[in-house]
C-alpha cells in the first residue's frame, strides 16, 4: 500500500493471468439447483466474489455460445470485469 498526498493506492505485488470462460448459451438461461435462481444470475454472483477474491490478479472474460469472444481482455481493473 502506498501513501501520496492523502490517497491510498494499493499497487499488486504479485499475481497471475486468469481467463474467466463463461457460457453464455441458452441453457444458461435454465433453473439451477441452488436459490431458485438461473444458471446465468448464479454463475454472476459467483463470478463477483472470484473477482473480488482476487485483487493482484490480472483478469479478463471470454464468453461463449456458439463463438467464444473476449469480452474484457486482461486488466487489473476488476471494475471492468
């Protein structure tokens, strides 16, 4: 954690490049299991707290149906993801 002129910064000192594979397909769109919620609403929710989990890491998405697409290439900006 770095100080400068009031504002706390916190630079990652150490970390690894994950690709987050998400289907997308229509069968995301289906019940899951758990909490009554779709697998899609289920898969956001987990994929939240992954990202939260993970603040030195550098992380994109890549999603797919029929063709995969990167929809965040690598960031530190988990916001984005």
């Amino acid at each position: 954690i770095r100080y400068h002129s009031s504002i706390r910064t916190t630079t990652p000192v150490a970390g690894i490049a994950l690709y987050l594979v998400l289907d997308q397909s229509s069968s995301m769109a289906a019940p899951s299991t758990h909490l009554g919620l779709s697998k899609i609403e289920l898969l956001r929710i987990l994929t939240k707290a992954f990202v939260e989990s993970r603040p030195n890491d550098l992380i994109g998405m890549i999603t797919f149906a029929r063709i995969p697409q990167v929809i965040v290439p690598l960031t530190l900006d988990h916001e984005a993801v």
